[in-house]
C-alpha cells in the first residue's frame, strides 16, 4: 500500500463558489490557492448536497443526499452505519485523521477517522433543531441574526480565529509527523476550516488588503421583502431581519472582512502545503479544496446559506492529483461526488454501496468525458415549513417546494437568478420536464413525513437529556502527555534522531 497516493482534503466553510469562476477570482488576495488552481482540475459549477452546515457536510462525506443520510439540518445525527469516504480510505489501508470542524451530530464523533486532532467548534447535541409543528418560531439563542452583519469589522482574535489558528496548527504539525514515516500505511488528512463562516470579522492585516476593492457592494442590490419569493421571505423572518438596520456601509465592512478571511484561510492553508513540500510528500498527494455550501453575501438582501441561489449553494471545488493535469470542466457537478472520486483515484471499489448513493466519480470529468446526470440538492432545515428540492442540469435550475411556486431559471441568459420562467410559456415544456424529473427523483409527501417525525423524536431525547446529570457528546481530543517529547522512559538519543525529518540534510 506504500505505492498508494496520500490524500489531503482541505475544507472551508460557506465559501461562495461564485468567487472561484475558474479557480479564485483574479482580486481575490490568496497566492496559495492561485498556485494550487493551476495546477488542479477546476470545476467552476459544483454545488452542496444541502445549503447547510451539517446536512452539507454529511452529505459531502457520505455521497448521500439529506434524505438518505437523515442528516436534515444542524442538529440530526449522522449514523455510523453510513459510510464515508474515512471508512473506505481505512478500509483500504489508509491512516484517517481529521483537523477541524466536521458538524457530527450524535455519539459518533469519527465516522471512520482513526484520529482526530481537534474538538468540533459547534455542539455535537440535539440542541440546534428546527420544529416544523411552529412554522415562523424564531429559536433566538441560535438561529443566524443580522448582527453577524451590524457587527461586521476587525479583530485580532475571535472564537472562530482561535478554532482556525488551532486547526492548522494540528495540521501543520501532523504533516511533519507523516513525513516522519512511522506507519507505512498511505494516509489521508483532512483539514476543515469554520471560515469564512460569519461572524463578519477579520485580523487587520487581511483587511487591510480590501481597503480599495471594488466588489464590496452586491451585484443585486437588496430586494424589497414583499417582492422575495416565499422561501427567501421566511428566511429574511428565520434572520430577524426587521430588528436591525443595515446600512450600505455594514454591507461592505461585512463583505470586506468576509473577503480577508478568504486570505488569512489562503495562509493557513499555505503553511499546510507547505509542510507538505518541505517534507517531500507534496509528488504522491492528491489534494483537494471544498467548501460546504456558499454564503449569499448581501445580494438580493440574503445573507449566510439556507437557499438554493447561487451564493449559496455554489461553492468552489478543485482537485490536483498525480498524472492528472490541470483543467475547467463546466458541467454541474456536487460534492456527493468526492467520496467515489476520492475512492476512484485512490483505486478502491465502492460498487456495494454505489446503488445507494447519490454521488459519481468525477474522474471521467477530470479526463474530459461530458458528465450527464442532474445535480441534486435539498434542503429542509431552520427557514423552511416544509423540504426543498432542487434540480441543476446544463443551463437549468429547478427549485420545489409543495409549499411554493416552483422556479426555473436559465443560468446562461440570467446568472443572477432575476426571471423565474417557470411559468413562462416559451419554457412551459421545459418547466414540465424539471416538474416530472421532480417527481420521480422525490416523494415529497414521504419526505415531509420523515422530516417531521425525525425533529419530534429528537426533541423528545434533547429535553430529556438535559434533565439531570448531562453527558456531552463533544469530541474530547486525546493527548497523553507521557508520550510527548521527551519522558524518561524514552532514550533520549533514539529520540532526537526519529524525530527529525529529514535526516540527511
């Protein structure tokens, strides 16, 4: 197994896929990530599996649409009779490690990782889930706010900055101690930043480097809230959105600072690579750089995740591998599709599974072959009433709620989403078309039943947990201080000469 590739997965949260065209936009101050891009596959139309954190990361790792992983929103357990892309990789061999956020939800805080190298940065409980027997109940102690945007700014040191500065530490450090060559096995390390996740607030010297940028406002500028359709209404009211004032400057501090977080994530991600090339690892790793779901960033006056827009659904996606060279591919594509690519290009079958998975292998694309099934996407989280479903195939987007009027746009004549045509005669067959494909794909009836029962039982179990004597599901990372550098039962030569890396320079 030592001929095997490595594999490092490099994962951002709510980064806008409409910033990365083809790899990050050319204003954009991320050095790292430009060198990266140029020599991946680059695929300027991915998208999540769930516009959310933990449904989209599930998914992502699982190959699985919300549905089949029961992972709705950011309070549902993700099971550990799923398999993830760690089980396979570790099933084949591989050494498993995760530093960062991943959201799992429940008392499986690994989901096939041998090891883990930080606690999450959010609660691994049931606290956080949405009740669709109360539609338009504001849970105020964690549903999104506008304050993130009120509040947008500079700080040198936040609770996010803190979790991010700590993941790549761990990182870094685990980088070397590969190199170092203890265990034979080809290993996999994946890496997960929370920003740019809001709050909206950056060290000054990532600010800094936006004072003059000329894409602080939105391209859509706000849309009065009587003309939102009815899903971007009811997340204007999930946001509290008439408790704040937000003025034209609290838009561009906020996408100013989301913009320097994009940089200082350009060099943590750096000092990641590299370790990866100052140990001489960098020639036989795959590497690959995600996003969970995208963030709206003011346009139409949206803000965060939670809609099927672009901003939101959108995210960015490259992969550099050996032997693959670099290029555009412009078909939709998702990130259900990493786990069976990640497994294709490492040389594992998952076929036994593949029947129950949402995802395909991206090699083909990677190769130029033309990739000819829809994209997928749902979405029945804080926000919502009822499951949405979204449908994106060549130039189309097709959105489904059986709470709505449906939505179809033409995403070459309209990129920003301005002309619903799905009710527009010269595209009535068209619209029919996604309507049946709807159809087919979803039981949305079934679907709404199993959204609601699975946010009743949990309920249930959460208020019942929290009485009495709580024990928390929060990942505890492991470190044995007595095996750290140097102890006395250790030979201090035997020591020194192991852990150096290289040894012969």
């Amino acid at each position: 197994m030592t001929s095997a590739p490595n594999i490092l997965i490099l994962m951002v949260d709510q980064l806008n896929g409409t910033l990365f065209p083809d790899g990050p936009a050319d204003w954009l101050h991320v050095p790292n990530l430009r060198k990266l891009a140029d020599r991946s596959v680059r695929f300027a139309n991915a998208y999540t599996g769930s516009p959310l954190c933990a449904p989209g990361r599930a998914s992502f790792m699982a190959g699985q649409l919300p549905r089949r992983t029961r992972v709705y929103d950011n309070a549902a357990e993700f099971q550990s009779d799923i398999p993830t892309y760690a089980h396979h990789l570790r099933r084949a061999g591989y050494q498993t490690c995760l530093s960062g956020k991943m959201h799992f939800v429940g008392p499986d805080q690994l989901h096939g990782f041998e090891e883990r190298l930080t606690t999450d940065v959010y609660p691994a409980d049931f606290g956080w889930t949405p009740d669709y027997r109360k539609p338009g109940e504001r849970i105020d102690w964690w549903y999104h706010n506008m304050g993130s945007v009120t509040g947008a700014g500079v700080a040198e040191i936040t609770n996010q900055l803190e979790y991010d500065d700590e993941v790549a530490y761990h990182a870094t450090r685990k980088v070397y101690d590969l190199a170092r060559g203890r265990d034979e096995r080809p290993w996999m390390l994946t890496v997960s930043f929370t920003h740019p996740h809001d709050p909206y607030v950056a060290r000054r010297k990532y600010w800094d480097l936006y004072e003059d940028c000329e894409h602080l406002d939105p391209v859509v500028p706000s849309i009065p809230y009587e003309e939102q359709d009815d899903h971007s209404k009811r997340i204007f009211d999930a946001n509290d959105w008439r408790s704040f004032t937000i003025t034209d400057e609290n838009i561009r501090r906020s996408r100013r600072a989301y913009f320097a977080n994009i940089s200082y994530l350009d060099d943590k991600i750096g000092e990641i690579l590299e370790a990866l090339e100052t140990t001489h690892q960098a020639d036989n790793t795959i590497i690959l750089f995600v996003s969970d779901h995208g963030d709206m960033l003011g346009e139409r006056g949206l803000w965060f995740k939670m809609s099927f827009f672009e901003g939101s659904s959108r995210v960015p996606l490259m992969i550099a591998a050996p032997g693959v060279s670099p290029a555009r591919v412009t078909e939709p594509v998702s990130t259900m599709d990493v786990t069976p690519t990640v497994c294709d290009l490492a040389g594992i079958d998952i076929a036994e599974i593949m029947p129950w998975t949402d995802g395909e292998t991206l090699v083909p694309a990677m190769n130029g072959t033309k990739r000819e099934t829809p994209v997928r996407i749902e979405y029945a989280a804080e926000g919502s009433y009822a499951p949405l479903v979204c449908i994106r195939e060549g130039k189309w987007k097709y959105t489904h709620c059986e709470l709505d009027e449906p939505q179809l746009f033409d995403l070459e004549a309209d990129p920003h989403e301005l002309t619903n045509l799905a009710h527009a005669p010269d595209h009535a067959e068209t619209a029919s078309e996604f309507a049946r494909k709807a159809g087919r794909f979803w039981d949305m009836a079934a679907f709404d039943a199993e959204v609601r029962q699975s946010q009743a039982r949990r309920w249930v179990v959460y208020e019942a947990l929290r009485n009495g004597a709580y024990y928390p599901w929060d990942y505890q990372p492991l470190q044995k201080a007595s095996e750290r550098y140097m102890r006395n039962h250790m030979d201090l030569n035997v020591l020194e000469e192991s852990q150096r890396f290289p040894r012969g320079d």
